[in-house]
C-alpha cells in the first residue's frame, strides 16, 4: 500500500506571504518521508465542504511545477484536472513539461469536472454532463496521440488540432501514467478501462462493487484488470501526538484486502507538519508489505 498527501486547503494561520515557505516544507517532510505522490485539486475557488468559495486557492499545474522544485522523489499530481478547463493540445504540454522538469515524475489525473460556480465565476464554458464526458475522452485520445509523437491532425468532435507537437517529449515512457478520478459505473469507469493507468474512487460502503464493475468494464474493453493501479482517496487524522495512528492502519489495511493498491489524501493539520512526520515514520512503513 502506497500512501500519498492531498493538499486541498491552502489556508494557514501564518497567511498568504508565509504559504510558499509553508507549502515547501511539507512537501519535502513528504517526499523525504516516503509518500509516493504530492497532489492537488484543480479549483480555482475552495470547495463547499472545505470552506467557502473566497478561502485561500492555488492553481493547480502552477502550484505542482513548485513542488517539483522542492522535492525529489514523490510521483505529482492534480485529483484531478478538470477536463473542460484546459484546451487538450495546452494540458499535454502542460503535463509533459511537468514531466521533464520534475525529472519523470508527472502522472495526468483527470476528470469530467463537476463545478459550475468557479467555471462561470471565471469565464470558463461549462457545457452539459453528455458533453463533458465526451470531451473528457477527446482529451485522453489527443493526449496519448501526442505522447507517442504522433503530429498528424486530430479531428474530433469538440476539438481540432492541425498539428499536435510535443517537444521535448515527456521523460517517462510510453507516457506520463493516466489516473481517471470518479466512481460513475456507466461512464467513468468505462474509460478507466479503456485509458486510465489508475482510478481514484472516494471511500464509502459501496467500494467493492464499483471495483467488480471496473472488472466488467476491463473485460469487455480486453484490458487486464490488475494491471490498473487502484487509488482511494483517503482523509489522514493521525491525532495531534499520533494517538490514532492504529486506527488509521488499520483503515487502509481493509482498503488493501478489498484490492486498493494506494491511498492518497488530505492530512490533518498539516501545516503543523508534526501529522506528516508521524505518517512518514509510523504508518508508511506499517502498510508497505500490505
């Protein structure tokens, strides 16, 4: 069982000016600690669950290219892009240049987007669920066409490219790794199959069954169901001295039994850094063999 940190709150008590330094120093007690992948949402506003829309929020492809300068080892990552808010040509590249500065460390997590509020707040179209999806696939069809060099024109539905270049290539090969973030069993999940390295899913009661149905998906698409990597998201609340640190072994254990390979997200108060510390030395080692 692999583990990897989600930060989704970019509100700290020391405030914007302290947050470049802040955000540095978690991200390398991660990576030096063993955390397989740093990630963020792509929002341009906070979430509801989170905080009201005017709280503090990074760019995602932005805040990954500093974190690749701030750390060494750990895979990086959005959970996950939304696809209407890129154009398809501009994400390869994005997550190409990812890749090459970050020495082969960017994954393209992705997803059909679901927030209106920040897409009509900031001018970005934001067409009907159909549509998403279709553009959705569009963009992992222009993706993998550019990573394999291929410039000859792409013409779809939704987008045209004359001539999709990708220079430099990405490093890692035969592309960045694909997460598809989401657990809809008609369409997500179907191109999980079809596409994806890794899916994410969200915890909850019905886990076993959204994998039996990516299992369907996969044979019916002739793609070999374990060579998926399963993600979780996860929310890590080790207590303040690290006095929840069984229970939360305990957790991603279950997750191992039911076939989930790695667990990625949000840590309580991480700005105190002290719950990452406590991860890193505690729970990684105790899930590795899992």
């Amino acid at each position: 069982m692999k583990i990897g940190l989600q930060i989704p709150d970019f509100t700290s008590a020391a405030g914007p000016a302290r947050l470049g330094a802040d955000l540095a120093t978690v991200a390398r007690t991660a990576d030096q600690g063993g955390f397989e992948f740093l990630a963020v949402m792509d929002h341009f506003f906070q979430i509801g669950v989170i905080g009201p829309p005017e709280r503090e929020m990074l760019e995602a492809y932005t805040t990954l290219g500093y974190l690749a300068a701030c750390t060494s080892r750990a895979k990086l990552l959005t959970l996950v892009t939304g696809t209407v808010y890129r154009y398809p040509g501009i994400l390869g590249k994005i997550v190409t240049t990812l890749d090459v500065l970050s020495g082969g460390r960017a994954w393209l997590g992705i997803g059909a987007a679901w927030n209106e509020e920040e897409s009509r707040g900031l001018g970005i179209p934001f067409p009907p669920v159909p549509e998403r999806f279709e553009r959705l696939e569009e963009t992992l069809r222009i993706c993998l066409q550019m990573w394999r060099g291929d410039e000859s024109p792409y013409h779809g539905e939704h987008y045209q490219l004359e001539r999709p270049l990708n220079s430099p290539q990405a490093l890692t090969r035969p592309h960045p790794p694909i997460l598809i973030g989401g657990g809809g069993e008609k369409k997500t999940l179907r191109l999980v199959a079809r596409y994806a390295d890794a899916c994410n899913l969200f915890p909850g009661p019905d886990l076993a069954r959204k994998l039996d149905v990516l299992r369907e998906h996969c044979a019916a698409e002739g793609r070999d169901y374990d060579q998926i990597t399963k993600t979780c998201y996860f929310s890590f609340d080790v207590g303040d001295k690290g006095e929840k640190t069984g229970e939360i072994i305990d957790q991603l254990g279950r997750l191992a039994e039911l076939g989930f390979q790695a667990a990625i997200g949000n840590v309580a108060n991480v700005w105190q850094v002290t719950p990452v510390e406590v991860i890193a030395s505690e729970v990684i080692p105790a899930v590795a063999s899992l």
